[in-house]
C-alpha cells in the first residue's frame, strides 16, 4: 500500500510543481511515454507531462519547441562494464549524433534524441541493467560513490554491493518518487573524500569505532548540502553507521525530506533549508524516531580531498593490477571513443570502465605486464594518463549548447580556455577551473580553486556572454566555498584573465604556498 502524503493536507501550502506531482506522480509518464506520445509524436505532449518527462532522465533540450532531448543515465558509484558501455556507445551512435557526456555525478548524457525512440533506448538500457528513470526529478538521483570501490589501497569498506542495494531500493520505488526536489546521496568509503560528500543531501563517509571491544569499519553521516545560487556544506550527525545500515539510514534521512521538507517554493526546497532551520541535533533526532537508536560518531577517516582526480598508472589493493586514469576533456566524448574505452577495458584489463565526478574515466584491472601496452593505444592520445595541466582539472557543465536555463556558452568555452592556459602559463601545480552557464551549478563551481559562473554584461555593442569570478573553493577538512572577486569579465577575455591571475599568483606566492 503507498503511503500517505500526509504534507498535501493544505494545498495551499503547496507550489505548482507539487499539484501537478499529486495529480499524476512523475513516474508514470515512463508509461505515457512507452504507450503514447512515442507513437504519437511532440505535439502530442501536454506541458505537465513535458515536466514530467524529467523522472524518466529525460529533459527537452533547448532551443524548447523542437522536440529534441537530453538524457541522463544513472551510474552508480559510476561504474559500468564493457558490454554497458558499448550498448551506451551505440544508443549515442544510433539516436544522439554520436555524442557522449559524462557529468560531474558520474552518469552520462545523451543529446539530440527524439520522443520517438525513447522506448527503443529505455529497452537497450534495460537489457544492460542501465537505467535513465529518476536520473532527473524530484527523486532520488544517480547514487555517486567511489569509483575505485572494490580495488581502492585507500578504501575502508568495498561499497560496490552498498551502493547497489541502496540503488535497488530507492529506484522506481513510489513511496519516494516525490520528494519536494532533488535529492543527492554519495556513499563512499575512499579516505580521499573521492565522492565530495560536503556538497551531497546525504553523504556516508568512512570512519571507525570501536564496539563491543572490537574496530568497526562503518561510516558517518552527512546531511543538507548543496550548490545552487545559496550553496550549503553538509553537516555531520553524531552517529555511526555499520555497512549493514547504510540502507536503513538512507531510508530515514529520505522519510524526514519527503515528509518534512518545504513544499511551498520550489527555490526553497532542498534538504538542505529544512536541516539549515532544524540543526543537526533536531534532525538525528527526528531519524533516530524513525530508525531506532544508533551508536554515537567514532573516529573519521577521511585523510583529505583529492577531488576525485585519478591521472596515470596506480598500484590497485591486488597485487600486480592497476587501474589507469585517463582525462576526457571537459568529459565530452563521442560514441567511437567510448565503443574503443570499451574494447581497452576488455582486451588490458578487467572489462571495467569507471566514470568520476572529475568528469574523466578510468580502466581497471589492468596486469602490471600489459600496462606499457595500454599505454600506447591511440585512444590514449586523446584520453591522456598525462594530461596537460589545466586540461587536466577543467571542468563544466552542459551551458547554452543545450541547456535550457543556461545564460551562457560554456563546454567548448572552457576546452578553449584550458588549452590557451596550457599554452600560456608554466605552473608546478595544478588548479581546479570549473565553469557553470547559470546559478544552478552542475558544473559545482563553488569547490573549484576557480570557479566561474556564467552572466551577461552589457557592452556598446549589446548584451555578451561573461563570467563571475570566484577562488579557493575546498572540500575535505577545513572545506569552504570559493569566494566572488569583484567585477565580471567578458567571455572571451576569460582566458587572459585568468593567465594574469594565476601568474600573479605564481610571482608573489610564499614558500610552499599552494594556489588553494
Ligand atoms: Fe544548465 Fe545551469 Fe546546470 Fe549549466 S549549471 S547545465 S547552465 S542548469
């Protein structure tokens, strides 16, 4: 039996969004979609329904009116195998022009397609054990978590089996396919901080304790983070967690946003305004009414951030295997590089293909005796293990190619502005560059070392694309969000601006002063 939406007893209380989900929940245009509007065509689609479209990963792509799409495929803890990755391969191939994304939350979208062929590409997903449903929407989304999970040296607990039953509970489940919005876990137990827990409704970060006399490998527990125009870090709730009851956990934390978060504004709806106004303290205890009692905090075990960048040939906890890390520019590939990703993972290493929040890939499994070999495969060119330093930690979201709430162009923009600060500016560190087209920050420009986000400015000529300024953004401990220079720069001078920014850095550093 479903269970009682008991925050629609006022509907006044409640934004437009939330009466369109009490008519119809958004899962079911999946159905709508299958029986009806792939047969009958885009004109057939009511607007309630388009917004809809979103639970079933599907979002209208801009310019709006011409019916072509974008697609977000879920990938938890961002790990797939060869055979998943070419049948991605060839739904890009087939229906989206051959092109292939990967996000910052580890799962890839496709563009260009078409109402007609989304049950085609729903049954190819399906038949790999792929899904796009609820990988948009007020739901639970794609589960981000280590994507080193099962090979990591730096790993408490494999999460691999946590991730997928947390996934198989929550997907397509009804009692919570309405959240009040978005909603964004990350498990992992990688001491690197690898699936940027801070910035996560719900995160699960290593840790120990000691119970009954013996070392317990468990986890802590983050809640309320998020980007978007009024960014929060998460907070930490005093309690621990065995792997065993990181389900249960994440059902509880799940329960208190369906039914406690803030239905009336949509800008105002996160997790993280209901733990912001309730406090750690009245929250845990709202989850310990619903899940029993937990022992306290033991001891972290996060060591530090890495931010989730695996460049080059690593040493996995099996003796005599690697895993490679190799950048995707900008994470943008296309339908033949993948399909060649694919044959890699097969033919060097353990048929494994890993995405990571950093927008970049990695192979696994690879024998200490076949690592030279990879190494000089022609698609290592392009996917360098050696990347060029700012191409290496560039990264952005979809912008105005497709967006439809973007305000600027950012994909390419950025690709050109890497490759200008490689040609430019010798530096003995790398610095994290991330660019968002609008405040909703998918591009996560608040932990970038410098984030830019995009605006207009007016000029003589007219309105132009430029950028927000912000530095020394961190997560892990001592983490904060960058902070906002003073005045706004114009799109194509972004990569002079920021040459003279980092080389006045590099002239007037102390001693052992890192950019960040
Ligand atoms: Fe679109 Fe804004 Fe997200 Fe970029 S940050 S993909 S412009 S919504």
């Amino acid at each position: 039996m479903a269970y009682e939406p008991i925050w629609a007893a006022d509907p006044s209380k409640l934004n437009k969004v939330e009466l369109q989900k009490l008519e119809k929940d958004g899962l079911d245009v999946i159905r709508t979609i299958i029986e009806e509007y792939s047969v009958k065509g885009y004109e057939a689609i009511t607007e309630d329904d388009l917004n809809r479209f979103k639970w079933a990963g599907v979002y209208e792509q801009k310019p709006k009116g011409e019916g072509n799409f974008m697609m977000r495929v879920r990938i938890p803890s961002g790990i797939l195998n060869s055979d998943q990755a070419r049948a991605l391969a060839e739904i890009a191939r087939l229906y989206g022009r051959g092109l292939v994304d990967v996000t910052t939350r580890q799962a890839v979208q496709f563009h260009w397609l078409r109402v007609e062929q989304l049950p085609d590409i729903f049954k190819r997903l399906e038949a790999v054990g792929l899904y796009s449903y609820e990988a948009c929407g007020d739901c639970p989304r794609t589960i981000v978590g280590n994507p080193l999970a099962g090979i990591d040296p730096d790993e408490l607990i494999d999460t691999t089996p946590i991730v997928e039953e947390v996934n198989r509970f929550f997907l397509l489940n009804r009692d919570f396919s309405n959240l009040p919005r978005k909603y964004k876990m990350s498990i992992s137990a990688n001491i690197y901080n690898n699936a940027h827990a801070e910035i996560q409704d719900l995160a699960f970060t290593p840790a120990t304790k000691v119970i009954d006399g013996q070392e317990v490998a468990g986890f802590h527990v983050w809640v309320g983070g998020g980007l978007s125009a009024k960014p929060h870090l998460a907070k930490q709730l005093d309690i621990f967690v065995r792997p065993e009851e990181v389900l249960k956990v994440a059902i509880g934390v799940t329960t208190i946003f369906r039914d406690y978060g803030y239905r009336e504004k949509r800008h105002h709806a996160r997790l993280k305004f209901l733990v912001a106004d309730w406090g750690p303290e009245k929250f845990l205890n709202k989850l310990l009414e619903l899940i029993g009692d937990m022992p306290k905090r033991g001891e972290d075990k996060i060591a530090g951030w890495q931010a989730a960048y695996f460049d080059g040939v690593h040493p996995q906890k099996q003796p005599g295997l690697n895993y490679v890390g190799l950048n995707v520019p900008v994470g943008r590939m296309n339908a033949d590089e993948l399909t060649e990703l694919a044959r890699l993972a097969d033919e060097y290493g353990d048929g494994s293909i890993r995405t990571t929040v950093s927008q970049n890939v990695l192979l696994t499994g690879v024998p200490d005796a076949k690592v030279d070999a990879l190494l000089r495969e022609k698609l290592l060119e392009r996917f360098s293990p050696n990347p060029k330093r700012f191409m290496s930690r560039t990264v952005s979201c979809t912008g105005n190619e497709f967006c439809n709430l973007a305000i600027v162009e950012t994909k390419e923009r950025a690709r050109r502005v890497a490759e200008y600060l490689d040609s430019k500016v010798d530096l003995d560190e790398e610095v994290r560059i991330h660019f968002i087209g609008c405040p909703n920050a998918c591009g996560q420009k608040h932990i970038a070392d410098i984030g830019l986000q995009g605006a207009l400015v007016k000029t003589p000529e007219g309105m132009v694309d430029a950028f927000d300024i912000a530095v020394g953004g961190i997560l892990g401990p001592g983490a904060k969000f960058n902070t906002v220079l003073k005045g706004r720069v114009k799109g194509d001078d972004v990569g002079e601006v920021l040459e003279q920014l980092i080389l006045f850095f590099k002239e007037n550093r102390s001693p052992e002063e890192t950019f960040h």
